[in-house]
C-alpha cells in the first residue's frame, strides 16, 4: 500500500534557557492511504510537537532539526513557507480539542467554513458557502443550512467539533490530524465524533492521524498504533498486538488504564494510572527513559540508549528485556 505520510527520525527540539528539550526524538511511522494511525501517550511526550512538526508549525524557540517528513513522496521540509501555506488546510488538515478556540466567535460557523474554502480555491463566495454547508451536512449536522448561521456559541461542544471536522474536511484532504479531537466533549459524543471520523476515513479515502492520550479511544479508529514516552516511540505495531501482546512496560501500564470492554461510561475514569512521575525532558536519565517507572528494570537498561527494534515484521519496542 503507498503511504500518504512517511516520518522518518524526525527530531524536533526546543531551545531554551534551561536546556535543549528534545520534545520529538528521531520519531518515523507511515501513515498508508486510507488508514488511521493513533498517537498516544502522556501529557508532554511529544504528540502535538509531531504534529504540529508535520505541518511546519513549529516556532522558536523550537525547531525541527533533523529527519524528513514525506507526504505523498514530497519532502515537507524542503517546501517554502509559501508552499506550506497550500498544503496546511488544503491537503493535510488539523481538528483539535478546544473548537471554542479555534472558532472566531463573531463569525457565523458557515463563514468560517467558507473561508477555508476561499482560501484555497478560486471559487466565488456563494459556492464556498455551497461547500461549507455541504460539510457540515458531510458531518451530520442536522439542518445544516441554518446551522451554518449560526455564532460559535449557540452550538454545543460536539456540535463545534463537528464544526471543526467539516471545516477541516471542505477541501478535501488526503490527510486529517486529530489532535484530542474528543478530550474536551462528554463520553456520549466523544464515541459519535469517534464514528464519524471512522465513516469519513471510509467514504473519502481519507487518512487519519489520531492522537491521544487514550489508548482505549484510538483503537476505536486506529490500525496502527504508536506509543510515544519522553519524545520517543516506545512501542509501534497494528492495534491488535499494541492490545493483547504489548510489549514495553510502559504500554502495559497504559492498557491497564483503559477501561475494561463493557464497562459503563460513568466508569470510564483511569484505572490504573502508571506509577512515577511523567519524565523531565531536561534531565532524561541515561539509557531508557522509562527505567525509573519500570518494574522490569535491570542495570543493563540504564546503560546505553535503548534502540527500537523488531519484535515482528510490523510490530517494533524499545525495550531490552521485550
Ligand atoms: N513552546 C515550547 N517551548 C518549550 N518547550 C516546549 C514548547 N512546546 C512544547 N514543548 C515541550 O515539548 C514537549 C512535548 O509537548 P507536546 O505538546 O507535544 O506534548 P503532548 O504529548 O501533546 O501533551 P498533551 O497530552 O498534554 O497535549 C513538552 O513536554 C514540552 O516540554
Ligand atoms: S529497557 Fe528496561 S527499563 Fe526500559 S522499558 Fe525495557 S525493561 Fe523497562
Ligand atoms: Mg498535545
């Protein structure tokens, strides 16, 4: 299958007074037409600075300072800000939490929708509302024509990211990134958003990067999963191995807090959170980085970094004793 998205050790870092925070650390997956990746892991390791990497969003004081980001075999590195411009919006979309922030709220939601349009297509205005509308309808919103009148605020939480995610799909994209698109909603809506997204990838030919810090959520969507710790890829494999043959520790850990199948959505609180403290960029220890949570650790692991390596032809982890 051609991948859409091919990441190869990219490293974003962030120079700063403290030190250099090596936030994305030689991190490569593909993404092949048509499928989902899901990202996860623990707050700061990294997941929106790849993100925000492969669309070149990334400001001082951080920068991408190694690797190449191929989209449909173009390296993205190499294009100019110009260049960017068109393919941000246009060929690789971003939905994220917050839509409430990310919405102009004196706009009407149709407007805003139309505005990506106009953007990227000599198309007058009343076709980009055309399109606008026939997104939100792509989305399921009911009554769309009168919803596009609608201001931010008259609309519910996932209303807004249903907003977001027709606004992200009115150009057609080849690829969305969807960072936590489902944090900020309630349980109930987060599996509608979830499905939608599921059925879009479907009809469109779409394909989806998927980030959370929930691995229970990405494997409603994802074929593949990655699991990052401390700006790495600790674990990356097909979401069936990531569930029931995990390899690291630390996605051990991170399955034991997925909510059992079946349990209610009152419950769907942490089960089991991971023992330690999320790691200090600044001051990683030598060898692995999760040796100080780990209930596997030996002397060895804290030796030398550890390589990630196969432990099946599609199923890799960066762990010595995996
Ligand atoms: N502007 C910045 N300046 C300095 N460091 C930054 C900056 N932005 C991000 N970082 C560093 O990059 C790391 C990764 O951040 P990132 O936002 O990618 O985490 P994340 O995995 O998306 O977390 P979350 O689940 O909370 O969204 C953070 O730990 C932080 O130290
Ligand atoms: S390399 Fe060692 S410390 Fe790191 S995850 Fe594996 S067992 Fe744990
Ligand atoms: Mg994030």
């Amino acid at each position: 299958m051609t991948s859409v998205l091919e990441v190869k050790n990219l490293k974003t870092y962030f120079f700063t007074e403290e030190g250099i925070i090596k936030a994305v650390d030689d991190v490569s997956f593909n993404v092949p037409k048509g499928t989902a990746l899901g990202l996860v892991g623990e707050s700061g390791c990294g997941k929106t600075v790849t993100a925000m990497s492969i669309t070149r969003l990334i400001s001082a004081p951080g920068r991408i300072v190694g690797g190449e980001i191929l989209f449909n075999g173009y390296d993205l590195l190499s294009k100019s800000e110009k260049e960017m411009r068109q393919v941000r919006g246009a060929q690789i979309a971003m939905v994220f939490q917050e839509p409430m922030t990310a919405l102009n709220p004196v706009l009407q939601v149709g407007f805003q929708i139309a505005e990506t349009v106009l953007a990227h297509q000599n198309v007058s205005k009343r076709e980009a509302w055309a399109r606008a509308v026939e997104a939100m309808r792509a989305v399921s919103i009911p009554d769309a024509e009168n919803r596009a009148k609608d201001y931010p605020h008259r609309l519910s939480g996932g209303m807004r990211q249903r907003i977001m995610i027709a606004m992200a799909l009115v150009c057609h994209p080849a690829l969305i990134i969807a960072d936590e698109p489902t944090t900020a909603i309630d349980v109930t809506i987060q599996a509608q958003i979830l499905e939608l997204l599921d059925s879009l990838r479907e009809q469109y030919q779409l394909s989806l990067i998927l980030i959370s810090h929930d691995l229970g959520v990405v494997a409603e969507v994802a074929e593949t999963v990655a699991v990052m710790y401390a700006g790495k890829i600790v674990e990356i494999g097909p979401v069936m191995d990531i569930f029931h043959n995990p390899k690291h520790p630390y996605t051990e850990g991170l399955l034991r807090s997925v909510p059992r199948l079946g349990s209610s959505a009152q419950k769907r609180d942490r089960l089991e959170v991971i023992e330690g403290m999320v790691p200090n960029l600044l001051r990683l220890p030598d060898g692995c980085s999760f040796a100080p949570r780990c209930y596997k650790r030996t002397l060895e692991c804290t030796l030398s970094p550890i390589p990630l390596e196969h432990v099946s032809r599609s199923h890799g982890a960066r762990c010595i004793h995996a």
